[in-house]
C-alpha cells in the first residue's frame, strides 16, 4: 500500500491553481485517485457521486436493488430487506419509505410488489453498518480527502478569480 502525505496533494492542488486548471469532482477524484490512491478500488464512483449530488440530499431515490448489489442485503425477499434495514438501525420514513406499487400477474388480477426506497446519506450509513465493501474505511478517507481538497481548489480558484477581476475592473 502506497502512502501518501497531505503535503503532496496541497503540493498537487497549488499546481492546479498555478496552472489555472480546472476541473469537475469526478475529473478532480480521478486524478487525485491516479497519482495518490492507486491501489483503492473505486469502480463505484461514479454511482456514489451521482447520489452524493446535491440535489438527491434527503430525496428518497435508492432504490432496494442497491442494497443487494452492494451486498448489504442478500435477497429480494421483502421481509428479508425490511429485517435489514431495521438491522442496520435505519428508520422508517426517516432513512427510508416503503414503496407497494400494484403489478398485474398472469392469472388476472394485481398483486402487491414492496419497494424500500432510501436517501443517499442513508445507503451510505447502510454500506459502512454492513462492512459490505472491503477497505470501506480506506475508501471514505480517499473520498474524505477528495472532496476536502476539492472544495479547497475550487475556493482558492473562486477567490483568485474574483480578486483578478476586481483587480481587471481597476485599471
């Protein structure tokens, strides 16, 4: 396992600035993955950034087909997935709702098909909970220092940019 300092992604993060690069959040992970963090498996990334967008804060849009991808839950059984949740400590209508959605069956007629909707914030309690992904802890440092230093580049980029032009307006 390759280790790296702070000081190399502060190292990295003022060349960014110097060189006026700029970069989206998943371009920005990409990168910092590749030179700091080869060695942690991040195939995931782009379903977990789409979640962690913004605008899914405290939506219910995870669907329970999740939960087995991920292996947090083992099968399609309704009870099996309720039992689960209530295993992991999330809440009902708080962590997430529950979904009967009426489906017709051959023989005539509907039947009841459940549907464990989750937040984002709530799937991710549920992937730490369940010890569903090895190396979860290395994985949330990596996405810890990611979105930290990214936030940082942005606001140093932000800030430069502002002072530049008010500096531009001036003269």
């Amino acid at each position: 396992m390759v280790s790296q300092s702070i000081t190399d992604i502060d190292a990295f993060i003022d060349h960014l600035i110097a060189e006026d690069i700029k970069s989206n959040l998943r371009d920005f992970t990409l990168e910092l993955h590749g030179k700091f963090y080869p060695h942690i498996n991040i195939e995931f990334m782009d379903e977990f950034l789409a979640l962690a967008a913004r605008e899914n804060e405290n939506q219910f849009i995870v669907h329970h087909d999740m939960l087995i991808k991920y292996g947090i839950a083992k099968g399609m059984r309704n009870s099996e997935i309720k039992r689960r949740l209530d295993g992991l400590g999330l809440i009902e209508q708080q962590n997430y709702r529950l979904r009967k959605l009426m489906q017709p069956v051959k023989q005539g007629g509907f039947s009841t098909k459940h549907v464990y909707m989750l937040t984002p914030e709530s799937f991710f309690i549920a992937l730490i909970r369940a010890n569903a992904i090895p190396n979860m802890r290395l994985i949330l440092r990596f996405m810890r220092t990611t979105f930290s230093s990214f936030r940082k580049h942005s606001f140093i980029t932000r800030s430069f940019n502002f002072v530049l032009s008010v500096c531009v307006r001036r003269n």
